[in-house]
C-alpha cells in the first residue's frame, strides 16, 4: 500500500492534519469488508483533507479534489475527498457556500465510509455520532439529518 502520510506532508499539510487523516483511515477499516474496495477506503480516507495543505474552510474538499487529479490520481479518489464533508453538499448548498456548483454528496460506499469515519474523528481522537451530533447542534436540521441517516446506513457495514 502506497505511503500517503509522505502524500500530506509533500503537498503542505502540517502533522495535525496527518494525525487525523491516519486516525480516519483506522476508522474506515471497520467498514471495509468485502463489499467495498478496502484499497480505495485507505487511500480517500488518508488523503481525504489533502485540500487543508491550502485551506482550512469548506472548499477544502474542493480544492483536495484538484490536488488529487493534479497528482494524477485516480478520479475515484479524487471524489472521495471532493464528497467527504458531513455528509456531502447539494448543488445548492455548494452555491450557497460559494463553492463551484456541483453536488458533493458521497455516492458510493467507499466515499460513504470515508465521509462517515470523518465525521467520527475529532483532531486525532474518535468521537462516537452522538458527541459529533452535539458538536454540529448549531448546524440546520437538514445538514444534521444527513449525517444521522449516512451514520445509520454505514454502521450497518462495521465488521
């Protein structure tokens, strides 16, 4: 398997952020049986905030997603960084955000674990979907919606 921390630190990310993507990827493993591409669940969850190397806001995901086909990876990995946040944005909300206008909600259950072990990981430390839950309160009840059923619906894969 392909060194991705090395990824990170090479496109600019600081340790804190290596941290968590590692953390991520230990997470997603307990969701990859054999219905899912376990390779590909690693490398979107260790890559998945490449994009903070040049932001810490919302466009993140965006712009990861362009440092990966940069990178010449793969597009499937590039849309699991580009779906990853919460639980992934509308069109509209992407607007909204002042972010091109494409839906970034996460399709395939790869990128659905991937989104998920995310939202199950705080800094480096893992978080259960209730704190995460009272971590996001202020969020609208559309937002918090979509992450409570992504949850549901990928614990439904843990090993």
């Amino acid at each position: 398997m392909p060194e991705y921390s090395h990824t990170l630190f090479l496109a600019g990310c600081d340790a804190g952020v290596v941290s968590h993507c590692e953390k991520v990827a230990a997470v997603a493993a307990r969701y990859s049986g054999e219905s899912v591409d376990s390779d590909l669940v690693h490398a979107g969850a260790m890559l998945h905030d490449i994009g903070r190397s040049k932001t810490h806001s919302i466009k993140h995901a965006a712009k990861g997603a362009k440092i990966c086909r940069r990178l010449e990876l793969s597009e499937d990995i590039a849309k699991i960084v580009g779906r990853h946040t919460g639980a992934g944005l509308t069109e509209d909300e992407s607007v909204l955000l002042g972010l091109p206008p494409v839906s970034a909600i996460p399709e395939t259950l790869e990128e659905k674990i991937v989104a998920h072990a995310d939202n199950l990981v705080s800094g480096s430390r893992e978080v259960t979907i209730y704190e995460r839950m009272m971590q996001i309160a202020d969020l609208p009840a559309r937002s918090k919606r979509k992450i409570w059923r992504l949850s549901m619906e990928v614990e439904l894969l843990a090993e």
